[in-house]
C-alpha cells in the first residue's frame, strides 16, 4: 500500500495537485476576505504554494540533497540546485515586500482610519 | 514513505490554510499562518533542499510573525 | 460567509465551466509528464565540480548567478528605504507590555549565543546549508530579541549605515576586480583549488561574497525590524 | 549496538511528546495545558538528541550545544507565555486555593 505512493508520477501527482489546492485556497481567501492583514496573509498564501510547487516538481526520490559530504563522490546523483537557488532569494525578498505593504496599510489606517477594502473608495470617483 | 509523508503534510497545510482564512479572530489566524510556514518546512526537508528550508524556517516562523503581529496591534480587529 | 444565500446560475454555471477547464489541463499536465529530463542542472553541477564549493546552491546563488544577487540585495535595500520613509520612528518601544527580571537577564545570555549562530551559517555557507541570507535573518531576529526585552535599547542608526555602505562598495570592487583581471564581472581571481573542496578556506571569492551578502541583509532585516517596533504610535 | 540504545532514548523521547499532546487535549485550562505542552517537550527533546548523540557520535559536540540551547530558552519562552496569559486574565478551572487565599 506504502509503495504505491513513492512512485515518482505519483509523487509528482500529488505535488501538482497539492500546491494547486493551496493556491485556490488563497484565492478563496483573497476573494472572500474584508481586512487588509487577511488579504496580505491570501497573498503570502499564493507564494508559499508557488514556492512549494517550483522543489516539488523538480525533485528526484532516489537523489541527493546538492551538497557535497565527506562519503560520497563528485556531484553526481544530485537534485537540482537552479529551482533551490531561485526560491532561497524570492522568500528572502518576498518577506521584505510584505513588509513594506503593511508599512503601506499602517500608514493608510493612520490617514483614514479604513481597514476594510470595500470602504477604500476615495480614488474611484 | 516518502510519498505517505508529503501526501500528509500537504492536506495538513491545506486544512490549517483554510481554517486560518475562515478564522473570526485575528490574532488565532496569524497563529494557523505560523503553521503553515512550519508544514512548508518539512515539505521543503522532504524534498532534499536544507537550504530553502531553513531560510523559510527563519523567515515564516520568526520575522513574518512580527510583522502580521505588528500590522494586528495598529490595524486593529475592526473590519 | 453566507451560505443559505440563493446562488445564481451564472455563477453555477461559471463554477461548473471552471471546473472543467481545470479537469482538462490536470489531465493534460498528468499525461504527458517526462520521467526522463536533460535539465540545465545536470549541466551546472558538472561545471560545480570544476569551478564551485561543496555547496552547489551557494554556487549558484554567489557565482554563477551573482549579478542577479547584486540586484536582489539592491531590491531589499529600496523595500528597508521605503519602510523607513513609512513608519517614521522614533525612539520609543510601542510595545505596552512591560519586560520582566526573567527576560531581561536571559536575553543577555542567548543574545550571544544567537549572534554566534549567525555568523557560523554566514561563514560555513559554501560547507553545509545556509549562507548569507539565513544568517543575516538570523541575526535580525537575535535584535529583535533584545528589542522586545530591553526596551531602551536601539542599534545606533550610524552603525547600519556603516555596514550597509561597507557591503555595498565591496561587493561591487570586488566585482570590478574581477572584471579587470579575468575579463568577467565577478571573476574568481583568488586561488581556488579544487583538492581541497572541503576546506573552510577554500572557494576563492564565494565565501567572502556570501558573508558580505550576510552582513547587507542583517543590517537591512535589523532596519526593518526596528522600524517596525519602534513606530511612533500617535494615531 | 550502540544504534539501539539510542533508538530506545528516541522512542522514550517521542513517547514524552505523545503524553505532552494528549495532555494538551484532556487538559482544562489555559496554565494546566501550558504545564503539559511545556515541561514534556523540553525532557523530550533532550532525549531525542541523546538517542541522536548515540546514533551519530560524530555530531556529539554540536548535538550538546542544541540540548544547552533548547535548555536556556524553552522554561524562559513557557515563563513569558504565562505571564502573559496571566496579564491577560486567565483564570483557573477549578481553583483549590481560593478559600485559603481569601
């Protein structure tokens, strides 16, 4: 029963479906939701799926993790070090830009005193 | 096993994401959020990649927290 | 979240369409996925193996992709610049809560110990997992550590600006000089020899780069963080 | 030989957080389950890098530094949670000293 499981198309099946589950779950979030923290914690939502979905499909069961130990020999056998490379700098940056939009948030409620994003209609007329 | 192991912690992520979007009270949603984070890592050790998953340990359980925390104290509960 | 609400057939149908739509292209993804794929990895970790450290990652991220580092530690220093221009701080901890004995006396026993943490993932960064943007996180949460505990406490705004200033400029000689030796930004001019892959000291010019990448995104993050906590809270 | 014993130290060590995860749900209120959910995990840690210490003597020195880690701040981080409910205005389920108290 286990063994079905650690095929390789079924790992990338799950993966797949997965990071898609949770991205339609920050959509719910983003589409349903009125306050401003839960709309940026949708977002952070979609990224972490995004994140998750970008080392999932690229991962090899029987491989290694792309470093190099002192008992094995040249980079052989290796997953691949592209996708963890890139992930490593977007959460970094990722972290940063949510910062800055709840910078935006705080600053915005000490104007007019709106968190919920129906109210904030002063630039559609 | 493997495969037992990222099947299980990705319907754990799923259902803590989704109760953290329906949740009433703030303050017990950006603690399901912190969960998340922590399911992320072990997905991200699952798949052989230590070095994304400390840097999303770091990030999503310390300096995010900070930040929804702080947004929380001056945003405040009202809808 | 009202569910007894009459739903439309519009969106029913909507729902319904889009529920097809995503059966279809699962279906389509799910059949055609290549067991077998010649990536560009394969590729980069037999050039690793010639030219990198023992961690392929740190490879990457330093050397093979380190203009594009360049320009994200830039994209950290406009989003610590634009958080600054926000909350305009100053030098009151708007946290309520008062610290007490217990706290206060820990925090200045872990404070090193975290600090020693930091810089030992920033150093060993072309060894084992971590590197500079781990370590300057972890070192941003060791301030915000004392932050919250210590509430007088504040990191001299001339301290970052040193350090920011001292990353910064380095990063970019360090590029020039290996644009004026070896015809490449950021040329590996110092020896590197690939016997002793392994070695603390070995790796020619990544480690110094990701330890520089470390002490650009602490100082950033520490900003950050400060400017976080130590809003004015006159709303 | 020496893997078994460390495996017994983990198994002990993951039985402790098994106790501190059925005590967080039996238990009724917010210090009684703070008791529980504090305490086990820091003995069952420490166990856990026991029996790791055994099955990897090579990572020994590191190992110990996590356990003095783990042993500096996980009663600090249990002591500010309750002070922190106790602000709050926690208040006990079933208090026996109320009587002496008063």
């Amino acid at each position: 029963m286990f063994e079905f499981f650690n095929q390789p198309e079924v790992i990338k099946i799950i993966v797949i479906i997965g990071s898609m589950a949770l991205f339609f779950v920050g959509i719910f979030g983003l589409l349903t939701q009125k306050h401003l923290i839960k709309i940026f914690m949708s977002i952070s939502m979609i990224e972490s799926s995004l994140f998750l979905f970008f080392i999932g499909l690229m991962y090899k069961k029987s491989f290694l993790a792309p470093i190099l130990t002192s008992n094995q020999e040249g980079f052989t056998n290796m997953n691949d070090p592209i996708p963890h490379a890139m992930i490593l700098t977007a959460i970094v940056i990722g972290m940063a830009v949510l910062a800055l939009g709840v910078s935006f948030a705080i600053e915005y409620y000490k104007l007019t005193g709106k968190t919920n994003i129906d109210e904030m209609t002063s630039l559609r007329h | 096993m493997t495969g037992i192991i990222i099947l299980a912690t990705f319907m754990g992520i799923i259902i803590i994401a989704f109760a953290s979007i329906i949740q009433k009270k703030l303050a017990d949603s950006i603690i399901l959020f912190m969960g998340v984070g922590l399911g992320s890592v072990v997905l991200f050790f699952t798949f052989k990649a230590p070095d994304v998953a400390l840097t999303e340990a770091v990030i999503g359980a310390g300096i995010s927290s900070l930040i929804f925390l702080m947004a929380l104290k001056h945003l405040g509960e009202k809808v | 979240m009202n569910l007894k609400r009459e739903i439309p057939t519009s969106t029913m149908s909507g729902f319904a369409l889009s529920a097809v739509l995503v059966l279809t292209i699962l279906n389509i993804l799910l059949q055609n996925i290549p067991t077998k794929i010649q990536t560009a990895g394969d590729e980069l970790l037999k050039l690793n193996s010639t030219e990198g450290v023992a961690n392929a990652v740190t490879t990457v991220v330093v050397y093979f992709r380190g203009f594009d580092t360049l320009g994200e530690i830039a994209v950290l220093f406009i989003a610590s610049l634009g958080i600054g221009l926000m909350l305009d701080s100053n030098n009151r901890c708007n946290i309520k809560a008062e610290s007490n004995f217990m706290l206060q006396t820990a925090s200045k026993f872990l404070f090193p110990i975290i600090m020693l943490f930091g810089i030992y993932v920033m150093i060993y960064g072309h060894l084992s997992p971590g590197g500079g943007f781990q370590g300057g996180v972890i070192i941003a949460s060791g301030v915000l550590l004392l932050l919250i505990s210590h509430k007088e406490f504040e990191v001299p705004h001339s301290v970052i600006v040193l350090l920011e200033t001292f990353a910064g400029v380095s990063y970019v000689l360090i590029g020039l000089i290996g644009l004026v030796v070896l015809d490449t930004f950021l040329g590996n001019f110092l020896p590197h020899d690939i016997s002793n892959m392994g070695l603390l000291m070995s790796g020619g010019i990544i480690p110094i780069i990701y330890i520089i990448v470390g002490i650009k995104v602490g100082s950033e993050m520490g900003m950050i963080v400060q400017n976080l906590i130590k809003r004015s809270d006159n709303v | 030989m020496v893997e078994y014993i460390g495996y017994i130290f983990i198994f002990i060590g993951v039985m402790t957080f098994l106790l501190s995860a059925i005590g967080l749900v039996r238990m009724p209120d917010v210090y009684t389950r703070m008791h529980a959910g504090t305490k086990a995990t820091t003995m069952g840690t420490i166990l856990v890098i026991i029996g790791a210490i055994f099955t990897e003597p090579s990572w020994a020195w590191k190992l110990i530094l996590l356990a003095i880690f783990i042993l500096l701040t996980n009663p600090l981080s249990s002591s500010v949670l309750a002070r922190a409910t106790h602000k709050d205005g926690a208040v006990l389920e079933s208090d026996e000293l109320k009587e002496v108290s008063k």
